[in-house]
C-alpha cells in the first residue's frame, strides 16, 4: 500500500519535510522527496523561507531538478538557478517540453541565458533557439511541438498500425491532426472516432474539416478564452500559410488562466504577480516602494486641491472632519466599478460595440446611487449639526463624486487599454487620484461658495 506521502501532499507532509530538515535528517529529507511528485516539490520550495529552500534544493535529485523548474514561479525558479552552474542549468532542461524551455530560458539574465545555451548540445540549442523564437504570451510560446499527424486517404487500420509503432502517445491526446505532403493542416480525428469506428473507414470520411485553430501569433489570454468557450483539451496551432506547428494543451492554458487572476489581483495592489512571498525583506521592500511612492504623490495631488481652501478649514473647522466622507464613498464605489469592467475586459466581455452602453449604464448607477446616499448623508449632517446648509452641501458633493466614480470607473480601464498600459495595475491609481480630487472640490469649493 503506498504512503500517504505519494498520495497526498498536504499541510501535514510539508511539515514532516520541514521537522526532517530542521532535526538534521538530510538523508531522510532526500528519501521523501524522491517520493513526491515534481508539483509537490515545487509548492513546498515556494512555501518554505530562503534559508530552507536552499538547502531543500540540494537535496533534489538531479534527475527531477528540470521537472520541478517547469513547475515554479518565475521569481522562485530564479532565485534558485541563481546557485545553479550552467552546465547544471542545461542538463535540468534537457528533458523540458519546448513551452517549458522557453519559459525557463527567458526568465534567465541574459549573461546566465548565453552560458546555458553554450553549455548545452546541438540538438538541445536548435529546441531552445526555436521555442525563443516566437514572441513571449502568444501561443507560439505556448504551444508543444509534439504532436501526431496523419494523411487523410488512409484507413483507421493504417492508423492502428503507425500508432503501434510509435509506442505512446503525448500527454493530452484527444485529436490526431490530418495534414497534407506540405504539412498543411486539414483537420482533426478524435481519439474517440478512432476508437469506435470501422478499421476500414478512410480518414477523410471522419475526420473534422472544421476544426478550429490557433494563430501562431495570439496571444494567450485570447488562447485560454477559446479553450473555455468550446471545452478544448487541446488545439492545434497554424502559421499564416495554415502550416500546422504544433498544439495547445488544456494543462497549459489552467496556468494561463490562473496567471491572469493572480496578476489582476496582484497588480490592484502594485505587486508583481510573480513576487515569491518568501522572497528577502529589500528585495520586496525595494518592489513595493515603487508603487508606495506613486500612491504618495496621488496624496499630495490632493492636499494640494484642498491647500486652495485653507481659509474655509479655518473658519469653518467641521469642514475638515466630514472632508473624508465624500472622497472615501467615490473611492469605494469607483473600485467597484474598475473591478467589474477590468474583469469584464479579462473576459472579452467589454468591446467598441458595448462601451457607450457600459458607462451610460455606469452613469445611471452613479446617480441613482448619488442620490439615495446625498439624501441619507444630508439627513445625518442636518440633524448631528443642526445646519441644513451644510448638510446640502455635503450632499451635492457626494452626489458629484458618485456620478464621478462611475464614469471614471468605467472609462479608466478601457482608455488604460487602449494606451496599452494594463488596467488591473494603474487603473485603481488613477481611479483613487479622480475620487479623491473631485470630492475634495466638490466639498470644498461648494461649501466656501456657499458658507463662507
């Protein structure tokens, strides 16, 4: 019966791993990771402190060293090749399927790339220099050039036949794809067609003319929506001329889609989606004062707006305890929209043909929501201060504010695109600097206008 330990890698393994390495039992340590799966590995390097993931690394058989890189973060994995030699580098690579490769050698440095390029064979250096040869996040870097092809005037039992030959099949088989003498792609045969049809069935009579394939240029956030629209497990990938290169497979697009949530979360808060959370303290220190300082200068934007109103603070000290309110109320229901509309752009939902209903519908929502808040917060002023001019005040604000986040949220994201900078990254910035200017204004300049 195996252990536990091969079936199921959770919360209770990793620290067995841990209590093993901390007690010593480096021998003991090697033993339990020869026994777990390259994924497993690599979650527990992620999860463990600097210090420890070094020393867990030594211990990983060499053999293996290749599968758990293809399995860590880009951050992780070059913390880790950075104690490697290149010939080390090379020989770990040498069994990576070409995506893999690809991803692997362009996280390097470039003096680290060329001395692991140098140290590896012919064959292995022709592999790599075609994986680096189509452009990052398209589905040329994606893709697997192990594929099974087949003409389409021959019988099943043909197939049958070369299919013996060959032994296996590549992980992720569901299609066998027809090509012509020129490799040019005709169409797809289902495992299960071939499975379930008659030998002497000609190729041609079965196979699907109208399956659809990949550019070898889309990029692979647009791959990953095609495989959930249509419930691919793989698809195979054309060059202009309808050359078929190779194929996208479903585990390969599951990283995709889960890098796209992890960098749309990551990125609302400035950090990077690769950042190893165990990364040293001014590593991660240095990456989150980048965008600590660009927050700092948004803040002063707006001290400077509400410097114009010094003398209004000064007559009228209340002003300075409710000028929070309206600011804070647009900056939550911008956020709002940002995430819905960043998520609807993620999606391919949002496109030229929806965006003027989008912020007409965005519109509307501010200021109904406007409204129903201006009222409420007129009310609670009125009566806590008993001054309905200020609660008037306060309302017309908020209610300016409101329909502004809406507006902003909806149309900070789609102009950030088109300016091909990324939403999920500046657009909560931006949004945050609107919010926060026109409350203050609102607030304040009507309230000097009107009270003063």
């Amino acid at each position: 019966m195996p252990e536990v330990f091969e079936q199921d890698y959770t919360l209770e393994q990793l620290q067995k791993v841990t209590k093993a390495l901390n007690s010593g039992q480096f021998v003991q340590v090697r033993r339990m990771l020869a026994e777990t799966a390259p994924c497993d590995t690599a979650l527990l390097l992620e999860s463990s402190p600097h210090k420890v993931r070094s020393m867990l690394w030594q211990l990983v058989d060499p053999d293996i060293q290749g599968d758990v890189l293809e399995e860590l973060s880009e951050d992780v994995r070059l913390g880790i090749i950075a104690q490697m030699e290149p010939e080390l580098i090379a020989a770990a690579t040498e069994d990576m399927d070409d995506d893999d490769l690809g991803d692997v050698l362009r996280s390097l440095p470039d003096t680290v790339y060329q001395d692991v390029i140098g140290a590896m064979d012919s064959q292995d250096r022709e592999r790599a220099t075609q994986a680096l040869s189509y452009k990052e996040h398209s589905a040329g870097a994606l893709m697997s050039t192990d594929t099974v092809t087949i003409r389409p005037d021959v019988t099943l039992e043909v197939v049958f036949r070369y299919l013996r030959l060959k032994g296996e099949l590549p992980d992720g088989t569901d299609e066998l794809y027809v090509v012509d003498k020129d490799n040019c792609f005709l169409g797809a045969l289902s495992v299960n067609t071939l499975l379930t049809k008659s030998p002497d069935s000609i190729v041609r009579e079965l196979m699907d003319e109208d399956k659809e394939t990949i550019p070898i240029s889309m990029d692979e956030s647009e791959v990953a929506q095609l495989f959930e629209r249509h419930n691919w497990i793989s698809a195979p990938v054309v060059d202009d001329n309808a050359h078929l290169l190779g194929r996208v497979t479903i585990d390969d697009v599951v990283d995709v889609i889960r890098e796209d949530a992890e960098h749309s979360l990551l990125s609302m808060a400035g950090l990077e989606d690769e950042e190893d959370t165990f990364a040293p303290v001014l590593k991660s220190s240095q990456r989150r004062s980048i965008w600590l300082g660009i927050n700092l200068l948004t803040a002063l934007m707006a001290a400077f707006v509400a410097s114009f109103f010094e003398g209004t603070l000064d007559i009228l000290p209340i002003l300075a305890v409710l000028n929070g309110i309206v600011p804070s109320m647009g900056g939550v229901a911008g956020s709002q929209t940002l995430t819905l509309v960043i998520r609807g752009i993620a999606l391919g939902h949002i496109n030229q043909t929806n965006q003027k209903f989008l912020m007409g519908k965005e519109l509307a929502i501010g200021a109904l929501n406007g409204v129903l808040w201006s009222v409420l917060i007129a009310g609670v002023i009125a009566i806590w201060q008993w001054d309905f001019t200020l609660g008037a005040v306060i309302a017309f604000a908020m209610f300016m504010n409101l329909v502004a986040a809406g507006i902003a949220g909806a149309s900070i994201p789609i102009m950030l695109k088109k300016m091909n900078i990324d939403p999920a990254l500046a657009g909560s910035v931006v949004l945050t600097t609107v919010t926060d200017i026109v409350g203050i204004f609102a607030f304040l300049g009507t309230a000097t206008w009107l009270l003063v």
